[in-house]
C-alpha cells in the first residue's frame, strides 16, 4: 500500500505544536491594515487554535505522523 503524501497547502497554513494542538493564522491578517483598529490588529496577530471536525480534517491532511 503506498504511502499517505502531506497536503502541501496545508502544511503551509498551519502547524503542529509540542503538545499535538494544530494551530493556524488569524483571518484577516494580510494587508489593508490602515483601515483597521490596533485592538483588532492586535487580535488578529495571534494563532487560533484548530477544534472540532477542523482538527480532525486538518490532522488527516497533515499526515499520519504530525499532530499524535
């Protein structure tokens, strides 16, 4: 049986951390920042933590060994 390959678009958008959490960028967090408020600027910055069927999509498409 061949090997599963890791999804490339994924594997670029969101990471894995020590303890199996998949992380991923905040929305909105591109460009266009003059018309945004520090506050808003500010939120967006942090990593958002992947729950639910998004963790367990995400887990499949990074590949058997990442996100145990």
């Amino acid at each position: 049986m061949p090997k599963q390959k890791t999804n490339s678009s994924t594997k670029k958008r969101m990471r894995v951390t020590g303890t199996g959490k998949i992380m991923r960028e905040g929305v909105n967090n591109q460009h266009k920042f003059e018309g945004k408020s520090s506050a808003r600027k500010r939120r967006v910055a942090e990593d958002q933590v992947l729950t639910g069927g998004d963790r367990a999509k995400a887990r499949k498409l990074l590949g058997k060994l990442k996100g145990r």
